[in-house]
C-alpha cells in the first residue's frame, strides 16, 4: 500500500526511520542466527529483505529533507537520512554477519549458485572484504570510523548547498534580454522595484543564457561558483583525507583504487585510456568553439578572452542568429502537460506500457501527482511514481529520481511494486500561463525526460533481490538509460506529437524543429569539455597518491574547456557528485553518454519507436538492473561492446571523418 505522506510530521519521520531499521535488524539477526545451518533461504534471503526495509525508512522518513515544506521536517528528515546511511555503512562491519555469510559460502548449496544468486553472494563477500575483515582488527575499526564519518559529512555537504539561498538583486532594466514571463515569475527584491535572480537552476540558468547585463552575469556566476564555500570546502577537505587513508589502509594507492572497484571502469587506468581517447577532439572543438564565440563577443564590444559567465550567452546569440532558434518562442510551444503526455505516449509505444493519473496522491505537496506504470500486455501493475516538478523554498536543488520502495520478491513469494519520484526543479506556471519548458542541450526538457529514464530504470526492474533492483547497477552505466532518454526530444517527429502552443494550440512549425534539430550538436566540443573538466578534477582529487591542492586541481582541469578560470571561485563547494556518491566517478556522466549513445544507435538504425527494439532493450538492458554487468547487459543489446567512436562520429568529431 501507498504511504500517506500528507500528515508528515517531525515525530512521523523519526518513528518511520527507527521502526523501519528495527524492521531490518530483526532481518538480520535471522540471518546471523543460521551459521549453524546456512542455506540461501535462511542466510542470504533475510539479509536481502533487510535492505527494503531500510529503503522503506528511507522513504518515509529521510527523504522529507528533499522536499517537505517544513524546515523542523527536513532537519528531522536529514537525521533520520544519516541514520539509515550509517546503518548501511555498518552493516558489512559486523563480524556475526560476516560468518553467517561465510558458513554459507563454504556450503555445497552455495557453490552450486547460478545467475542472480550466484551474484548476490559474491556481491556480498566483496563487500564484507571491502569492510576490512582480511585486515587486523585495529586497522578494520579505524576503517568502519572513517566510513560512518564520511556519511557525516556527505549529509552535511548535500544539506548546505541545499540551504544556500544566494541571489542577486536587480531593476527591470537589468533583466534586459529575459522574456517577460520570467520576469513575473521572480521574487521582489528588498527595495521597491527590484528582483531576487537566485542561484538556483530555473533563474539561473536562463539569466547566464540571456542576460545582456554582463556584469550581473558575473557576479550571479561568481555567486553560484562560490556558493556554500565557508562550510563545504572543509568538509570535501575533510573528506578527501578520510578517503585516502581508507585507501591506505587497503595498501592501495589512491581512493580511485577503491571506489572503481565497483564500477565498470574497474581501475583509474581505464578512466585515464578513455578520456585519452575522448579528451582531445572534444578539447580541439572546443578551441574552435571558443575562438567562434569569441568573434560574436568582440562586435559587442568585450575586451579580451570571453569568460565563464559569457559563453552560455554568445551560444545562445549564435543559435539564434544561426539557426533561428530562440528559446523564448519555443517554449510557447513546450507547456508541460503536453510534454508529459507526450513522453507518456512514446514510451507506452515503444516499452510496451500503460500510464494512469492517480486522482488522490497523497503526497507531500499540493503540486505532486502520483502515477501507475502498467504493462500493456497482460494489465498488470508494474510500477507507482511522484512527479515534484516546481521549486519551493528549501526543496532539493536539482533534478534527481529518488527510489522509494524497490522491487523485490518477498518473503511470501509475491513481489513488491517499485515506488520512486522525480524532484525537479522546472519552470512553474505563471500569472495566465502554464509551465512553459525550455528546449535545447541540457535544457528542462531533456532534464524531465532524463529523469524519467531513471524512472523507468527503477520501475521496470524484475531482479528477485533487492541488491539489484531499482537502478542499483554499476554506477558509471546508471546514467546510460536516461542518457538515451534525452535523444528522442530533438527528434522531428516525437516533436511534432506534442508540441503546441500553450494558447492557440497551433503545432510547432516544421521550419522551426528542423533549425531546433540543427543546433543539438552546436559547441558540443565546449558543452563535452565542460563535463569533461568536472570529471577531470574529481579524477585529480581522488586518483592522486600525493595531498591534494584543490585549487590546482581546479585550475588544471578547467584548462580543457579553453577558457580562461575563474579566478577567486571554488566551484568544488557546491560539487554535490564529489560528496554523493560519485566520488572517483564523476567521469561516469560521461562515460554513460557514450554508452546511451550506442544504445541509441540501435534504435536509429531499426527505427526510433519500433516496439520490437523497445521491448528488447527493455529485457536486456531496464529489466536486469544490476543483476547482470553493464558490459554484459550492453552486448546484449548491440551484440558488442560500447564504443566510444560512435559518440564521436554522431557529433562530427571523429579525427578525418564528416558526417555524410
């Protein structure tokens, strides 16, 4: 049954995360009281449930810090979120446990394992080696105080960026270049006639894009690049001393070592090959790119190199004046609703799915809507989904799919319906008009459609355990679904299904997509280098065996955009990937894009909402989750493995080719 999340209070949370991680205790003393007859049944089976009950305490309790309107509810949330954390950090710790998994591996029945079983066991004995049980006891609890003191601070990291409320004020004149529903939508300054541009997505972003005010564009981005920097840059200092000295006490040279243990990538060394060969013609496009919109900022008169803060502006001058693409006008075209059910539409086609509005959501916020998932085919309920689209004051940041209850088989033998939502951050409506999405690269509509890859990853599972389920594969493939997600909103004729203009209703004038769709790839070298300098500084701070220099790490891996730093910025202090999971592997955006890119080349190749590619690329690749590789899952799909050559070929980077 749904959670009601709509009497949620301070005492709610708190009971919710205690009860649930009493729940999954009790689980696991049944796991540690069969060492003296293990079997999968009794050992591995309660330890698994044990981990959905924790997601359950997660849910109903530590994800109100992301999104409840109350202040004393997030705090209690941000508790009940480190508690379940350090539960699960601890978890591999415990010596009891570890012999009852141990006795069962050295059992007939456990050798014996296939398939998803087989891999759970193994999964659980890496991370009982990876909790320090080959290392002396001194050295292993010196290991579990750094972990649980490491989800301290991630919790203090994410909180602090969220809690910046860093703006700007300015005068109508100001906002010169910014449409007027933007305008409308903003908050009123401190004196009469001013507005507040925050640094938060929906204002910033179109302000950096559209601004002529170049000033303000600075010092918005200066404000964003240092944003959270008295409390964060200790605490990411803080914590990249505790990671290398985990590293230490593995006898490994650097946190990289260890944290892509667990990934596709497997070791530093084979981040390092693909950024070799992915690196130099996105940092040569990018010379050219910068040298282009250098030319476009010199006839306005800037002296010297354009910066940071001008170079989403001069792109979009340059797909306006280029292509005739101006955001302003489509996004008329792109009112939510529409984009939503058009999204609904596609992948219904191609997945072989059925969407049905829930009337009463229950949720934590008049705006949330609540979604069931069917299969087509046989009827069956398969999934449940939030949709928390619009910002308010103290909601999550960016845009992210959080998993609320994860698919599983249950004790009983049926299975448990995933729940997940989207928080997002998109365009509310304004006074007489709806949600009117902007379009073009890493614009809201392919954040909505990102995310909702995500969801789908975390819907379609039918992996028996919960270690696997949701979208719980390797961390640098999760983004590969929602990657290939974002292709089919630059395609003409998804388009022409649902964009409308939000007054007359008139479809968007084919003229206007085909410019749309020959400026997706416009400064992609800079857009690539621009992702690839995040990764490359975290790379620096976490693949180095010497102390780090943040600073430097910055600076250097800046240089790949070929832009000048920003100087005085620590951009690293709202770096959310760098204390969120994506330590050592930021470079995993990236990475995925290429394999969301091959995935995708399949779906071109046979037809872009073919049900026949649709279905098999939903058993080979959203079914499986984690229970299969993601090298594996991807060889599946294409009969081979992922190549970076076709990311580049798509993008007409691929050293002495053009595209036909």
């Amino acid at each position: 049954m749904l959670h009601d999340f709509t009497n949620t209070t301070v005492e709610s949370v708190q009971t919710a995360v205690t009860e649930a991680l009493a729940e999954a205790d009790a689980l696991i003393e049944r796991t540690v009281a069969s060492v003296d007859a293990p079997s999968f049944e009794a050992t591995m089976r309660p330890l698994d449930l044990a981990g959905a009950a924790a997601i359950r305490g997660y849910a109903h309790g530590a994800f109100m810090a992301y999104v409840h309107t109350g202040s004393d509810v997030r705090d209690a949330g941000q508790a009940g979120e480190e508690a379940v954390q350090k539960w699960n950090v601890g978890l591999p710790f415990r010596e009891d446990l570890y012999r009852a998994v141990r006795a069962f591996a050295d059992t007939p029945e456990a050798a014996a394992l296939e398939g998803e079983q087989k891999r759970l066991l193994e999964f659980w004995l890496r991370d009982f080696r990876r909790a320090g049980h080959e290392l002396a006891p001194e050295d292993k609890a010196e290991l579990e105080s750094l972990r649980q003191r490491l989800v301290e601070l991630e919790v203090a990291f994410a909180r602090n960026i969220n809690d910046d409320q860093g703006a700007i004020e300015v005068t109508r004149d100001d906002l010169a270049g910014l449409p007027d529903d933007y305008v409308e939508r903003l908050s009123p300054g401190s004196e009469p006639g001013t507005y507040k541009v925050s640094i938060k997505g929906p204002e910033r972003v179109p302000f950096m894009a559209q601004a002529h005010n170049r000033e303000l564009r600075e010092k918005l981005f200066r404000m964003d690049w240092t944003s959270a920097v008295a409390t964060n840059r200790p605490i990411l200092e803080e914590g990249l001393k505790l990671r290398h000295r985990i590293a230490q006490l593995f006898g490994l040279p650097t946190w990289a070592h260890y944290a892509l243990e667990v990934k596709m990538a497997g070791s530093p060394e084979r981040v390092e090959q693909f950024y070799a060969q992915i690196v130099p013609p996105l940092r040569a496009a990018a010379e050219r790119e910068v040298a282009t919109l250098q030319e476009r900022a010199e006839r306005d008169g800037v002296i010297g190199p354009i910066q940071a803060w001008d170079w989403t502006y001069y792109d979009d001058q340059q797909s306006r004046e280029e292509h005739g693409v101006d955001q302003n006008l489509i996004s008329a075209y792109l009112p939510l609703e529409p984009v939503i059910e058009g999204m609904f539409t596609l992948t219904a086609e191609v997945f072989g799915l059925e969407y049905r509005r829930v009337p009463d959501a229950r949720a934590w916020h008049p705006d949330v809507t609540l979604y069931e998932i069917h299969d087509k085919a046989s009827g069956e309920l398969i999934a449940h989904f939030y949709a928390d689209l619009f910002p308010r004051e103290g909601k999550f940041y960016h845009a992210a799919a959080f998993p609320l209850e994860l698919g599983h088989r249950r004790a009983d033998g049926s299975y448990a319906t995933p729940v997940s939502a989207i928080v997002a951050n998109l365009t509310p409506p304004g006074p007489g008009k709806p949600s009117l999405l902007r379009h073009g690269p890493h614009g809201e509509i392919e954040t909505l459609w990102h995310e909702f890859g995500h969801i789908l990853h975390e819907s379609l599972t039918r992996t028996e355990s919960v270690r696997f389920s949701g979208a719980e594969t390797e961390r640098d493939f999760v983004e590969a679904p929602s990657q290939i997600m974002q292709h089919w909103v630059w395609q003409p004729s998804v388009l022409a299904r649902f964009a409308r203009h939000h007054e007359t209703g008139e479809p968007l004038p084919e003229d206007l997509i085909d410019r749309m769709v020959g400026s997706e790839y416009l400064n992609v070298g800079l857009r690539g280098a621009w992702q690839v300098s995040y990764g490359a500084e975290d790379m620096a701070m976490h693949a180095s065996a010497d102390p780090v220099d943040i600073d430097t790490a910055m600076r250097e891996a800046f240089d790949v955009t070929s832009l000048p730093f920003p100087e005085d910025t620590c951009s690293v202090a709202s770096f959310g990937h760098l204390m969120g999971g994506y330590d050592a592997g930021y470079y995993g955006y990236l990475w995925a894009e290429v394999i969301g890119d091959d995935l995708w080349g399949r779906f071109m190749a046979e037809g872009i909402t073919s049900p026949g590619v649709g279905m098999a690329y939903r058993r080979a690749i959203l079914e499986p989750n984690g229970s299969r590789s993601g090298d594996d899952m991807v060889a599946d799909f294409l009969g081979r493995p992922a190549a970076v050559e076709n990311y580049l070929r798509m993008r007409d980077l691929l050293p002495g080719e053009t595209k036909g």
